[in-house]
C-alpha cells in the first residue's frame, strides 16, 4: 500500500521534476556507494566543485539559478525519503553537490560536530548554495572542515 502511494505520488509529478527526482535518488545511490567502497579521505577530492570555466555561471540570472538551487532542493528531499542508507545528510549532501555541479552552481559541503544530550559526539553534514540550505545545518554543530 505504502509502494502504491509512493508510486502515485511520483506519477503527480511533471517530467522535470520526475527526471529531478531520478537524478537525486541516482545520485544518492552513487555516494553512498563511494562513501562504502572509497576511504573518506578522498571523498573531498572526488565531490570538489569542479566547474569548468572562468568562474561560476549561475543559470543566467540570479532569479533563475535560486529557482533551480530549490528544485535540486526539493528533488534532494523527494529521493530522501526512500535513500537506503543510514548517514542521510552526508549522502544528500554529496548528491546535492553532484547536480550543482552539473548545473555549475557554486556550493559549499560543510562538516561538523556537536554532543548529544548524553555528551556523545554527534556528525552532521550540510550544503549550501548562494543564500539556500539543501540539506540544513539543523543544529549548533561546530564546522571542522568546508570543501
């Protein structure tokens, strides 16, 4: 019944926004099969903004490039929800970074650490691209590395 639901849920979509979909959820996939397979410490090299060009080019004008930063958004939540592995944030993260670069829109992956209530340390990663959170900070984690 939950399948049918998703299913029909998808079926409401337009066609970008399916192919939106798609490509965050293929995405996530990807990275955390990096992040399985490859030692952390290449995962900045491997997910560096690599944009080619003088400079970043946002999608001609500003109105526009925040229009598709919230579809990647909305398309990197949509494919969340169904992501199979358990360190969402850093998968979203990462998959977010990939469609950004894509559409050569500049982003910042941003890597910290709080303590729980219990005075355990806790990680979390979050994206940035120009004034948007794609996957939000959520918290007062204290940043430790930025790529």
């Amino acid at each position: 019944m939950k399948l049918y639901a998703g299913y029909k849920k998808y079926s409401a979509l337009r066609r970008h926004e399916k192919m939106l979909f798609l490509e965050a959820f293929f995405c996530q996939l990807w990275a955390g099969l990096i992040i399985k397979i490859i030692p952390f410490r290449y995962t900045p090299v491997l997910y560096a903004a690599k944009l080619r060009g003088s400079g970043f080019m946002v999608h001609g004008d500003t109105n526009s490039g925040q229009e598709v930063i919230g579809e990647v958004k909305k398309a990197i939540e949509r494919a969340g929800i169904i992501s199979p592995w358990k360190n969402r944030c850093l998968v979203e993260s990462l998959a977010a970074r990939r469609m950004l670069n894509r559409r050569r829109i500049p982003s910042q992956i941003s890597l910290g650490v709080a303590l729980d209530e219990n005075k355990e340390l806790i990680a979390h990663a979050w994206i940035r691209a120009g004034d948007t959170q794609i996957v939000s900070e959520g918290g007062d984690y204290r940043e430790m590395y930025l790529f």
